[in-house]
C-alpha cells in the first residue's frame, strides 16, 4: 500500500515505483497511487516509511506474507471492482467478488484465486473501520481457505517467484499472529470464541496451535 503496488508486482515494476515515491518524496509531495482507496485513509508517504516498507518485502517470505493483507490485479474482473474501490463504492466490490466465489460454488480455484484474496482483505478492512465482528470473522475465513487451497502455491509463485517454496503452515502461522496482534490491539472485539470460528478454516496444524 505504501509503495502504490498490488500483489504479484515484478521486481523491476516495485523498483520503479519506489524510485518515483522517493522523487515525489524527496521534494515534499504526497504522490497520489492508483492503491490510495479513500475507505482505507490517507497513506503517510515519508521517505523513511517508502525504504522501511520496501525493505519489508525484500525478502520472498515477506513479500507473501504481506501480500495476503492487500489486493491483486490478476484479470479484468478485479480491475473493474478496484475501479469501484477507487470510487469509494466499496459495497459493489464486495458484490463483484462475491458472485465470482459464489458461482464457482465455493471453490477455489486457480481463475477465482484473485477474488477470494480481494474480498478477504475488503471484509476485513471494512469490518475493522465498522467494528463488524462478522465481517472481519468472514474475511478471516476466506484467509484460512486460501491459504488451505491447493492453489496456494501458485500465488506464492506469483508473488515471491518462480523459484521460491516456503512451508504453507509458517506463512499460516504469520498471518495468524498478524490478525491476533490486530485483534488485541482493539482494532474489533472477538471473543475467544468468535476466534476460534475465525480461524477454522486455517491449516489444522495452526488451528490446533492456537487452540492452545
């Protein structure tokens, strides 16, 4: 979000775009990213938080990890629901990529991929701003799916590179302690219950971990 980058961003586009933050930067300018949603708040664009935020995804493991926060250009139906991100009509974003889940039964698949990621990191956004328990525990949950999906891979390979392999169950057990220190840190009210329902559909190795 810093950089003004979606997922799955090549190396020399990520360096492109650092270089032309750091400019605007460099001379007192806020430069205004195609990723800068209105719902989402203004970006703080210093100098010091462009380099903290590119060395941050230095590394493929990182660069996944945080991925799984953000949004993914991968096809033209995503492309039209961020135009309405843009807008700030964030309700029909959540229509667009929840008819694509819901048409494809629930499944993920390699073609869906994009929209499950998208609409996981809206429900929870949204649910955060709204203190909606229910959309963050939603948006949790499609986390924990496709992070279970056996297309995972693929979106790693997209993300980190083709010749990158990272252990399905450490990146799980990242993003859980990512949402729990969110949680705790007031950003909505989720009994120990509430989850527990949040995270069932997480790896059970994590999910037996947090239990614990």
């Amino acid at each position: 979000r810093t950089l003004g980058i979606f997922c799955g961003a090549s190396t020399r586009d990520i360096q492109k775009q650092l270089a032309m933050v750091k400019a605007f930067s460099r001379v007192g300018k806020q430069s205004k990213l195609e990723t800068d949603f209105e719902f989402l708040g203004g970006v703080n664009r210093d100098i010091d938080l462009v380099t903290e935020a590119a060395n941050k995804i230095e590394q493929a493991k990182n660069k996944v990890v945080y991925a799984l926060f953000w949004f993914q250009k991968a096809n033209h139906i995503d492309e039209t629901a961020i135009r309405y991100l843009l807008n700030n009509e964030t309700q029909k974003a959540v229509e667009i990529w929840s008819k694509i889940i819901e048409t494809s039964n629930n499944v993920v698949t390699s073609k869906n991929f994009s929209a499950y990621l998208n609409l996981s990191t809206l429900l929870v956004e949204l649910g955060y701003q709204t203190q909606d328990k229910m959309s963050v525990s939603s948006g949790f949950q499609l986390k924990g799916t496709i992070l279970s999906s056996e297309h995972f891979n693929e979106f790693v390979k997209c993300v980190g590179g083709e010749n990158i392999v990272l252990n399905r169950e450490v990146i799980a057990e990242e993003i859980v302690t990512e949402m729990l220190n969110t949680i705790k840190n007031g950003s909505v009210d989720l009994s120990f219950t509430d989850i527990i329902e949040s995270f069932k559909t997480f790896p059970p190795k994590v999910l037996g971990t947090l239990k614990k």
